[in-house]
C-alpha cells in the first residue's frame, strides 16, 4: 500500500510542478521582444554630404521617408540597395541607423536587437567594426533600415562600439 501511496504523492508533485511552470511561462514579464525586418543594409560610398551624420533615427511618415531616400541618392555614389521602396506607415513604424563615415576598404555592419514594453521600444544597436581600415581615398558608411509594427511608444536607442 505504501508504494501506491508514494506513487500518488509523486504524480501530485508533478502536477504541481507542472502547473507552476506552466504559470511562470505565462505570466506578462513587461518585455517583449519586437521581430525587425530589415529594408536596407550595407556601405553607403560617400564622403557624407548627405548630412545624416552619425546616428538612429525613428521615420513615421512618407515624407520622412523620402526625404532620407533623397539625401542619400543626391550625397553618394552608389544607391542605397532598398528592399522595399514603399512603406506603409499606418503599419510599420521605420528605425534607421547610420555610423560614422569610415575611411576603409568597408566590412563593418550594424545589428539590432528590439524589446519593448508598455511604455517604450528599446533598440540595441550593435556595430562591428571590421579592422581593416587603411588609408584609401574612398569613404564608406555602414547602415541598417528597419521597419518594426507601427508603433507611437518612445523608442530609446542604445549603442554599442
């Protein structure tokens, strides 16, 4: 009798932990992670006239769109290769992210990873510079374009180098 005894216990035991895992993977822990998809990514060629400079910015509107998608064309040698020319905007909310210009024969790129919570998006941005920079005569910019669920929270960019 002592053995189906013990078998009831540990079958209880295990239901219980059972239901307690299930409860902890369900519960809202305030993060999510958010899926980018990419639009462009690559070296710009240029000496950065374009006056985009450094940074990460949010574009929520065609206009703003085509106005990045102008400045580039007009400051550099060769066109942003663009996955999608059109964006819809009441779906997709567009990240861009631009480094420094580099005197390089190129081989850096940007990664991005997103979260967000009820307030905020969260945008680590991760460049990695490949070491071969040399003296040459021609610039290169490595970007990443992004497009994330439409989406009206502060997005707050974090770099690393």
């Amino acid at each position: 009798m002592k053995t189906v005894t013990s078998f009831l216990d540990i079958r209880f035991l295990f239901l219980w932990v059972l239901v307690l895992l299930l409860v902890g993977c369900t519960q809202d822990r305030g993060v999510q992670p958010v899926i980018p998809i990419i639009i462009a990514k690559g070296d710009l060629i240029g000496n950065g006239t374009d006056k985009i400079g450094e940074k990460s910015f949010v574009i929520s509107s065609t206009e703003e769109w085509n106005q990045l998608l102008s400045n580039i064309d007009s400051a550099n040698r060769r066109r942003m290769v663009v996955l999608e020319d059109r964006v819809d905007f009441d779906k997709y909310t567009v990240l861009a992210i631009f480094d420094t210009v580099w005197m390089s024969n190129a081989g850096s790129s940007i990664s991005v990873s997103i979260v967000e919570n009820s307030k905020n998006v969260y945008v680590e941005t991760v460049y990695d510079s490949a070491d071969t920079r040399t003296l040459m005569a021609i610039q290169y910019r490595p970007y990443l374009i992004v497009k994330i669920p439409q989406t009206t929270k502060s997005v707050q960019f974090n770099t690393q180098k």
